[in-house]
C-alpha cells in the first residue's frame, strides 16, 4: 500500500542503522511518547537493531493504559442502568476495574457496543429515541477532534438521549511531567506523529528550553522510527534541543486548524488522574459548559470512587520510562495479556504486551 | 489507538456545511469517511484517518524527503 510499504523497506531501514551507528558515541536513554510506537518498535525489532548504547524506554501514550480504574468503574455503573447502551472503541473493553470489564458485563447480556468511530454511537443514538446511548470518551489529541465532533453533531440534531463518558488526556503535560521526576533518565523524546497532526508543535518548544531535551515529531513505521531516532541522537551528539520533524508528510507547525477550532468549542483542560501514574496538573480534558447535557457522568450522577493496581504491578515506573517490562517480577509469569494485572498489559498497544507478544523475556545486562 | 491508516479519497459522498463525508479505498478495502477536518481534500488526494476521520492530507513531496535524504548520503559514499 502507498505511504506504507516503502517505509518498512528493508534496503532503507538498513541505511538508517547504518547512520545511527556511525552517529552514536555516548550512551542515551530516548522515549517514544506513543503506544502505537512503542508496538512498531519491538515488533520490527528497531531496538536491536540500534546501538546498545542507545536505551528506547515506552512512555505512557496508550490510551487504554492510562485511563485509571475510577473511569472503568464508572462505565460498568451506567452499563448496569435502565435502557442504556453503552459504547466504546473495541481496546477498552477488556481493561480491568476494581471489579470486572466491560466484556464481562457484554457476556451476561448487558448491552455494550463496539464502535469503530464515535459518530456511529450518534447514529445508535438517532435510531434508538427510547435508550440512552453512552460513549466512551477516551484517547488523547489525536481521537479528541472524533469525539468532539460526536457532541457537536449531537447537540444540533438535538439528541437529549446521547452523551458522552469523557476521559480525555493531554501529551505535553505528561512530558513535563515525567521531565520533573526524580528519577527521570529519559534525555530525548520522539513525540507523537497523530497527536502531533493534530495540534502541530509549538507546545513542545518550551519544553525542550526548560528542560534541554531534543524532542522529535515522529510517525509509526520503521523508517520513521529509525529517521526520528537517528535526528535526536545527533541533536544529542551535538548538544542541541530544539523541536524537530520527522513526520513532516503530515504534520505541519500549527497542526490541523479546523480540529483546533472544534476542540476549543467543546472541550477545556482539567487535571487528569493517570492510571498508574497518578493526577498530572492541567492534563486532560472535560466538556465545556456549553455542551454540559451531553456529560455522562452529570446525566448519570456517578460517585467517585478511588481504585489501585495490585501491589507488585510496576506499570507506573514503566509509563514513566523508569523500568522497561522485562524488570517486572510478575511479568510473563504471574501476569500475561490472559490474565493482566496492570492496564500495559491489558492494552495491546501497552508496552507490557508487546514484550510479552514478542517474546522480550531477557532483561539486557547492564 | 492513535493508529492513523493512509488511503485514497475516491469519491465525495456529502457535504451539508456542517458534516463532510467522501469514500476512501485502503489497499481494496473502502470506506466512508468524515472530511470536516480536511476540508480542502480532493478526489486523488491521499489522507491519514483516525477513527473515521481524515486527520490530514499526505504531503507528497514531503513524504520523498527522508528517500532523497538516503539517496544523497548514498552519493557521498560512492563519491
Ligand atoms: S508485567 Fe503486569 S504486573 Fe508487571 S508491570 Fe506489566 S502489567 Fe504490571
């Protein structure tokens, strides 16, 4: 297919290696912000083909990773109210709350839906007057402008029986917070290609002042992985940090404009608590007060509660790039994708199954 | 999640001011898809869908730069 098979050429990819090896002289620990990266990475085997002095940690850019358990025991709430049907990308269904999955309340008959687009919930909503449909607002930049063009169609069709679930979460405070850790090692960033498309990069910029890290505007396949490894490995080599673009055939500086325009109407920035993670300042987002009656969690009256992974689940110090999971003692053992402890292994995307999925069992020796 | 997949628009289907819709072919594999976001996209373009959603319209002198890139180091090396 075009725009994809020449980017997992194998001649091309080489070439990349190539340079990176001549390039690479000190030791360096890089992030890729996005699951959908992280999953190239180990399926491709890009981290083996690079310098072992070149250390790749998974940031916490999944979705289905980050949404806390809270936000999984409130969607189990209102699937268990009158007339709802409750809808969701496929990825969330089998992420754990502090008591079963959406999947499970599907197997004993509760009406949960897989969408593959947020405006097919607005088409449920429209066809079924006597139900409540709910969906499941999750992702970050990138599904956003979706999900907020669901609430605008809904608003002007006027649909009262259509809402939304909205977990919505932000990459640049994420980096920052990770920056700000203690024990942060991670010295460059590939940021997101799609998160990027829509939001552009400017926001990165102060970021990579105040901190002094390279951060690099990346895609998904191979060849943009290796061409964005082998740009901020020779900003790192030569001590610059300044916002690059790998991504260049679809992310332009100031991003895509009418999404912006959209996201502004409909939605405005609140902390966010991160599963595993814990609450980031200003890092997610919640429907503005013009579009309040379509909030699930006002309509539906949810309590709050608070939830913890397992005791030895480390998934925290993974979406953070402390620990890689190959260093978790319950990895592939007592946790694996058929029974997950943590939300990275639950995901596909999530870096725990990745490993699993591509057999990362060895830890390298340092 | 934030998968984006790249296809060809083929066909407008709709647009009524506030939704915009055309068909996109992926490999053989066609779908409809929401335009609002790309409005300046044209029948031949090729664009990056997100859940439903045509997020942005490939750049395609763009998308040859990281080839040249390649193919001038590979002119170094000969030379
Ligand atoms: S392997 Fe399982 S227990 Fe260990 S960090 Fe990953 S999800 Fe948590």
């Amino acid at each position: 297919m075009k725009y994809l098979d020449e980017y997992r050429d194998r001649d091309t990819v080489l070439k990349l290696v190539d340079e990176i090896h001549k390039i690479t002289k000190q030791k360096w620990t890089i992030m890729e912000m996005c699951g959908g990266q992280t999953h190239s990475i180990i399926r491709y085997g890009i981290d083996e083909l690079i310098p072992d002095k070149i250390r790749l940690v998974h940031g916490p850019g999944c979705p289905v990773c980050v949404t806390p358990i809270e936000m999984i025991d409130k969607a189990l709430e209102i699937t268990a109210q009158p007339n709802v049907i409750f809808t969701s990308f496929g990825d969330m269904l089998r992420v754990p709350g502090s008591n079963g999955d959406l999947f499970s309340v599907k197997a004993k008959g509760g009406d949960v839906r897989i969408v593959y687009s947020p405006m097919d919930a607005v088409e449920l909503a429209k066809n079924n007057p006597e139900n409540d449909v709910v969906f499941f607002g999750v992702g970050f930049e990138t599904t956003a402008p979706a999900n907020a063009m669901s609430v605008v169609a809904a608003k002007s069709q006027e649909l009262k029986n259509f809402s939304v679930l909205i977990s919505h979460v932000l990459v640049p405070p994420a980096i920052e917070a990770i920056l700000q850790s203690e024990k942060n090692e991670v010295q460059g960033f590939l940021a997101a290609g799609h998160v990027c498309t829509i939001m552009g990069y400017e926001e990165y910029v102060p970021l990579c002042e105040t901190y002094k890290v390279p951060i690099v505007v990346t895609g998904f396949e191979p060849v943009d992985l290796l061409q964005g490894i082998l740009m901020t490995i020779k900003q790192l080599e030569s001590g610059q940090y300044k916002v690059d673009n790998q991504y260049t055939r679809s992310v332009s500086q100031q991003g895509n404009d009418p999404a912006q325009k959209v996201l502004q109407d409909v939605f405005r920035v609140v902390p966010r608590k991160w599963r595993g993670i814990g609450e980031i300042p200003m890092s997610g987002w919640t429907l503005t007060d013009k579009y309040t009656n379509f909030d699930a969690e006002k309509k539906f009256g949810v309590i709050h509660t608070t939830a913890d992974e397992p005791a030895d689940c480390i998934s925290g110090d993974i979406l953070m790039g402390h620990k890689r999971p190959n260093e978790c003692s319950a990895f592939g053992t007592r946790c694996t994708p058929e029974n997950p402890f943590g939300a990275t292994m639950v995901s596909a995307e999530g870096a725990c199954a990745a490993y699993y999925k591509y057999h990362r069992f060895q830890t390298e020796l340092a | 999640m934030c998968l984006g997949i790249p296809g060809e628009l083929t066909e407008m289907i709709l647009d009524d001011g506030l939704i915009k819709t055309g068909k996109m072919n992926f490999g053989g594999i066609v779908k409809e898809v929401n335009l609002s976001y790309t409005p300046e996209a044209k029948v031949g373009d090729y664009l990056i869908v997100h859940v439903g959603f045509a997020i942005s319209i490939i750049d395609e002198k763009e998308a040859m730069k990281v080839f040249d890139y390649l193919k001038e180091i590979d002119g170094l090396e000969l030379g």
